[in-house]
C-alpha cells in the first residue's frame, strides 16, 4: 500500500500540469494543505495522511506577512523579480508572464495588431473574462500553489485597512503599510515602464488581477493600486504598461472539522480512499466528476417512496442553512418582499401575475423550482410529502454542530436533519428557534398569495401556509422509480 501510493505520487508528478481550483477564502473541495488551491502538494499531503493518519500542517507560507485582514489575506515581503522589499524587481504587461524591455501596445500579447486600433483578443467582452486566469498569473506562475495577483477587492481591503507611511528603506522611497495587527509590508514607489522607467522614487503603481469593466473602452484597461507621497487610490491603466507585482497568498485556514473537513474531496464526511480516488481525477481531468444523484437523497423507508435531500438547496452540509427563495423563485435575494416578487405586478395593490385564478396552476412548474434547477432530479416537496414525513417520522429537537433543528427518524431508521433557519424578509428571523421549509403547493383559498409550507419549532412539527414572496429554505425531494 505504502510503495503504491509513493509511486502513485510520482507517476502524476511526472504525467501532469498543475491544476488547481482557486477561493478567495473559505472550503475548497479537496483542499487538504488549508491553501486555498488544489494541486499536487494536496495529494502529496492527503496520502501521508492516508498512511500515517496524521496531518502534516503547512505553517506560514515563505516571504509573506499576516496583517490581520479580515480577509486573512497574505502579502507578499517584495515584488516578484525581487529579493528584498525595497528591491523593484521585473515590470509586466498584464496578463504577460515575461518582462521586456519595452511596453507597447504593439508588442502586447492579448492584442492583435494591425488594424490601427487596440484589439483585445482575450479577457475581453467576448470571453466575460474579468480577472487573469493561473497560467495568466505571474504570481502564480513564478511563485506556485497559493500565490495570485491581487484582485480589485483585495487591494481595497488593503487600502481601507491598512496605515500608510511615505519613508524610505535602505535609501529607496516608497509607502510603508501597517496592518490592523502591526505587522507591515514596504512597497517600493517603482513607477512605470513603456520604453524606460518612469516616475521611480515618486509613485508606486502596482497591477492587480481584475481588468476594468466599465466604460466602452474598459476591456483595455485594468486595475492597478496607485500611491504616491500622499495619495494611495485603486485606479486603472491600459494594459499594455509596464507594472511592478506584489503578489498574496491565500489565507491558511484552520483545517478542522466545522472551519471545513480537510482533505475531503467527496464531500461525504469522511476523509478515505474515495478521496484519494476523486483528487487524482481532478489533477488529471481538471473537473470534478459529476455527484451521483443517491449522494444528495436518504430514503427513509416512507411508503410513497420518496426520497429527502440530506441537505438544504444552497448548503454544503446538513446543518448548514443554504439560501432563502421567495415562493416558485429560483435565485436568492437580499431580501424577500412583494415589491420585489417576480410574480407580482408591482403597483398599490398585490397583483398575482403567475399561479392565479387566469392559469389556474396550484403546483410549482419545474422551471420556477429551486430544487430542480440545483438538484439532481429534485423538486420541492408537495405539501402531501411533507404531510407523509411528518404523520411517518418520529421527530427531535436538537442540535447539530452547534446548529439548532429538527432531526427526523423514517420508519427504516434513517434520519435527516432540518436546521431551524427561520425565515427571511428585509433580514433574517428567528433562526435557531423556527424552521420553515416551502412546499410547492400553492392555496387558492388565500387570493393566491399563500402557499403551503413545512414549518416546526422546538415544540411543533406541522404543515402551515405564508404568503409566497417570504423567503424561506427549500429541502428537496426525489420519488424513487
């Protein structure tokens, strides 16, 4: 076992390009280093875990610095090119993984000459690209796993968080940056560079990774941070200028239960040889395969058949809370009010444009279904489902991973778990001591503002009706052939 997995290893060491799937923070499926990224150094580490059943933790990655961003963004100590912070380092076109020796638009690898005007031919309004991808990405390309140019949001968080400080080290100028946790990073004024270096010693202008995306012209354009003595702003250049880099690092997260399950690829809980199985697929195909449909549902052991969703539209885990929908809508909001109800004509009064007395329709079609477009054969439950698998299921207040709810045992003694995740209408209500859970069901008999709905609290477990445009959670169901 030992020698299969060490020459497993090596064999797609040598077989494969790097692949990777990129968060700015938060879980990334197969994730096991806590970086943020999925590459080779994540299956290296999930099968010395596999082997020893201990993790092997990743520590503060090299030349970077924690200034206790909200973000847990960390800053690179100098500029790619460079081995010092006060070093300059190489000037790059963006989205140019070379430094030349002059920046034109003409020599601009996403242009296509000759027409006598600027022609971008990637990251551009056909392609919707906004941001570089890796193989795009300096950082990522000179420095690996976890290195990125900063985004737009990035550098701005930077900016609102963070002291500045015009100074100099070691003779050369630039602003000095100071954390919300003191920490600091210096950030040389390197200026620009098209046929020479221009404006060293009294600006700094740095690329992020997101290319500008408003104006007729913003395709040629793209976000740099900018400071000189006094100012420090987010602004734009065309693309084809020379800047300096200073890369980030993705956050190093706490790899335990309850922050994510490291290393796990499925998504199952547990962290085996299913994982090992579905990351060397990633590697190699770059694609997650696609869930079995099973994965997502328990059978109960009810008498219709049907089968509940282990989980709720839009979450990750059972007890996560997923997303709140108004009634036969299925994109989140905000906020879930009439005003802004797809199936209502706005005006003084409620007016019902859909699932009315005109068309008569008391069930929600597939198309205007939360769980069908996001699950596998799902639907909303009928409000006949939710009354089987309340009249054939024991049910329990509890807890969760700390998340009050409902616990559901079927006749076969299979359970599935419902957080109490209240409702949503300007913000959220009553979470943690009511659930509510949409039928597709609609109620005539309520002028068609009401709909039936799945609703307990840590005393009742009961169907009810609400007026459609509430947003509520969606658990969905499957009837088994």
């Amino acid at each position: 076992m030992k020698k299969f997995l060490q020459s497993l290893t090596l064999l797609l060491a040598a077989l494969m390009m790097p692949a990777m799937a990129v968060a700015e923070n938060g879980y990334v499926q197969g994730d096991a280093t806590g970086e943020g990224v999925v590459d080779m150094d994540d299956l290296t580490m999930l099968i010395n875990y596999l082997l020893t059943n201990e993790w092997t933790e990743t520590g503060m990655p090299e030349n970077c610095v924690d200034l206790g961003l909200p973000s847990g963004t960390l800053w690179a100590t100098c500029n790619i090119g460079a081995t010092s912070p006060e070093e300059i380092g190489n000037y790059y076109a963006w989205g140019e993984i070379e430094p030349k020796e002059t920046y034109t638009w003409l020599n601009y690898i996403w242009n296509t000459p000759g027409s006598g005007t600027v022609t971008i031919n990637k990251y551009n309004a056909d392609d919707n690209l906004t941001e570089l991808l890796p193989e795009d990405d300096i950082a990522y390309v000179s420095w690996g796993s976890g290195w990125r140019m900063p985004s737009y949001d990035q550098f701005n968080e930077l900016k609102s968080k963070c002291t500045k400080q015009w100074t100099e080290v070691n003779g050369v100028k630039g602003q000095m940056l100071t954390g919300p946790n003191g920490n600091t990073i210096f950030i040389p004024a390197a200026g620009t560079y098209a046929n020479s270096a221009n404006q060293v010693g009294s600006q700094g202008n740095y690329w992020s990774r997101t290319r500008g995306t408003s104006g007729s012209t913003a395709q040629n354009n793209a976000h740099k941070l900018y400071f000189s003595q006094t100012s420090l702003s987010i602004l734009t250049s065309g693309r084809n200028t020379g800047l300096p880099v200073r890369a980030v690092h993705a956050p190093v997260m706490d790899v335990v239960e309850g922050d994510f399950l490291r290393g796990d690829a499925t998504g199952n809980g547990i962290v085996d040889m299913d994982d090992l199985t579905m990351l060397i697929n990633f590697l190699l195909t770059e694609t997650w395969p696609t869930p079995d449909p099973y994965d997502y549902y328990v059978d109960l052991g009810l008498p219709s058949g049907t089968q509940w969703a282990t989980r709720n539209v839009g979450a990750l885990k059972p007890e996560d809370i997923g997303n709140y929908y108004s009634w036969a809508e299925i994109a989140p909001k905000e906020t879930n009010t009439w005003n802004n109800y797809i199936w209502n004509t706005p005006g003084a009064t409620i007016t019902i444009n859909k699932y009315n007395a005109d068309d008569n329709l008391t069930e929600m079609l597939p198309e205007d279904d939360a769980a069908c477009a996001n699950y596998p054969e799902g639907r909303t439950p009928s409000k006949e489902q939710a009354e089987e698998l309340i009249a054939n299921c024991t049910s329990e207040w509890t807890q969760l991973n700390g998340v009050n709810g409902m616990m559901l045992t079927g006749p076969n003694g299979n359970t599935i778990f419902f957080p109490a995740a209240g409702y949503q209408f300007q913000s959220v209500s009553n979470m943690g001591t009511q659930g509510n859970y949409w039928t597709r069901t609609l109620l005539p008999n309520s002028n068609w503002h009401g709909a039936a709905k799945l609703y307990f609290t840590s005393s009742t477990f009961q169907t009810g009706g609400s007026d459609r445009s509430i947003g509520y959670t969606v658990r969905a169901v499957r009837v088994q052939e």
